[in-house]
C-alpha cells in the first residue's frame, strides 16, 4: 500500500500564486529556489559536442549516441533532445538507488508503467528503470526515435548474459523481449487519446494504465509550459477514468534545472492548478541533487474533483 506523500515529503505546496507555501515558511517556491546560490552549468548538456558518451548509472555502464549536427540544425520542431542533459543521469542514478524513496513507499515498483515525456535519444531512464518496472514507455518526437532505438537497443545488447565476446567464434545473439517501448509523441500538438489501446490490458484482464510520468528538462520556455501540463493531466486522467478515484493515482516525477525565475513560477502556478505538488527535500535526494546544486524535482498527483 502506498504511503501518503506528505508523510514522506513534508507539507505540499499550498499556494505558489500568493507566495504561501507551508514548507518554506510563507516564501513562494520560487524565491526559496532563486535566491540560493546556483551553480553555472551553461544551458545543461553532458557534452554537446561529443558523437558517444560513456556514462554510468548506480554502477551500470552505458554507451550513448548522440547527434551534435542535428542539435546545431534549425529544425523548426526543436532539436534539444538530440543530446543528453545533466539532469537525466542524475535522475535515474537516484532512482535506482535501494533506498529510494518512491520505491520504498510502493509508489513505484514491479507493478508500474512508466511514460517518460521527451525522453530524447539517450534512453537512459528507460534502460536503467526497466528491470524494476512492468512496463517503460519512452515518448518524444519522431526525429530522435532512430537515434533512441539505437541506444536502447545497442545497450540491451551489451548488457544481456548471452551477449558475443570479442572472440570470432561467438555469433552475436539477439536481446530477450524488452519491456519498453518506443512512441512516437509530441505533446505540445499529438492528442493522448491512443495511449489506452498502446497499453492494452494486464494479465489480469485490467487495463494497463500509467502509474507513473517522468519528464527531465521539458519546460524550458513559456510556450511549453500549458501543453507540457495538460499532456500530464490527460496521462492521470485517463488512469482515474479506467481504474477508479479509490486507486492510487499517477504520480508525476519532473526533474528540471534551474534557469529562469520567470518560466519556473509559471510552470509552477499552471501545475499547480490541475495537481497536488510536493518539492522533494533534501533528506530523501542523492547528494547531487540537494539544495544548491542547481537541480530540483517536484512530484505531483491529479486533484479530485478535476475534470
């Protein structure tokens, strides 16, 4: 049984619009955030220039594609998910950790489909998140899936027991069926109304529906901050619509790197109005996350009575 988030996280955020928030003591959420010392970490990629990463999740090696030339193209559709940010190994690091909270508390576990929103072309939450999950559903747009297939199924290759040494005499052999899947969404113009049919049903003969969203970076300018939002409140209404308000809700995970007050605040008063948000502190986050490292993760749950 899930425990409640407050007993977990402390008191939600009570008002971002009018500056009461219980936590931080009467300060708005983001002048607690903003008037910390934060540090310069330019616009938050690993390594812009760089073809291939090698990087490491709680002690898991990936190697990573990623496309510098189409970053630097003018596709008019955006091009940020063509390389990997900070924020997302720091996310799945602390995540996969034994001690985790959400995990510990059964809000996530064995049972859980994930969605991650603008996954990009790493695939790093998806491959280190999997082996605890039912199901992971990496969503972004169709320009980064080539890329993102790759890495997934690059990585999978590696890390499954059977996979070919160096020796000429092993003939290479093909992953084990994999409990992710690769979509196809844009959520600033793709409508949801396709995910119940994509999730089928469990072996229960219930729907499949997503007990978790998961999103790194997302909402970077204020065009993207209304349909970032309603992408998440369809995910959890549809989950509440199937299974019933009595269920443990979807929990939304957002990770994001401090940049400008302004697109932070509204972010937040527009989450805000459509979810229960709690700000994640410093007593259950890895030490690369905590207060004054320029990181902040916030969850959410669907308000009742939100239609």
């Amino acid at each position: 049984m899930t425990a409640p988030l407050s007993d977990i996280l402390g008191d939600e955020i009570e008002s971002p619009e009018e500056g009461i928030c219980t936590r931080t003591s009467g300060r708005t959420e983001s002048f607690d955030l903003f008037t910390q010392s934060i540090p310069s970490r330019n616009l938050g990629f690993v390594d812009s220039r760089a073809t291939e990463l090698e990087m490491a999740v709680n002690g898991k090696d990936y190697t990573i594609t990623q496309s510098p030339t189409l970053l630097a193209s003018n596709r008019s559709g955006g091009t940020t998910g063509a390389v990997v940010w900070n924020i997302t190994p720091l996310l799945a690091d602390w995540l996969t950790t034994e001690s985790n909270v959400l995990f510990g508390n059964a809000w996530l576990g064995s049972t859980t489909t994930a969605l991650e929103l603008g996954c990009g072309i790493s695939g790093l939450l998806a491959l280190s998140l999997s082996p605890l999950l039912e199901k992971f559903i990496a969503t972004d747009q169709d320009y980064v899936l080539k890329v993102l297939r790759r890495n997934l199924d690059e990585n999978q290759r590696r890390s499954s027991p059977y996979h070919a040494s160096k020796s000429k005499s092993r003939q290479p052999v093909a992953p084990s069926p994999s409990d992710i899947e690769v979509m196809a969404l844009d959520w600033e113009l793709d409508s949801m109304a396709s995910l119940p049919l994509l999730l089928g049903d469990r072996p229960n003969g219930k729907p499949r529906t997503v007990g978790a969203v998961l999103a790194c970076d997302c909402v970077y300018n204020e065009a993207l901050i209304q349909p970032f939002v309603q992408a998440c409140a369809e995910i959890c209404r549809q989950h509440r619509s199937q299974l019933g308000a009595d269920e443990t809700p979807t929990l939304c995970i957002i990770a994001q790197q401090l940049r400008s007050a302004t697109v932070f605040e509204e972010w937040l008063v527009a989450f805000h109005g459509l979810f229960h948000v709690w700000r994640l502190p410093d007593s259950v986050l890895s030490s690369d996350l905590k207060t004054g490292t320029g990181y902040v993760i916030h969850v959410g749950t669907f308000r009742d009575g939100v239609t």
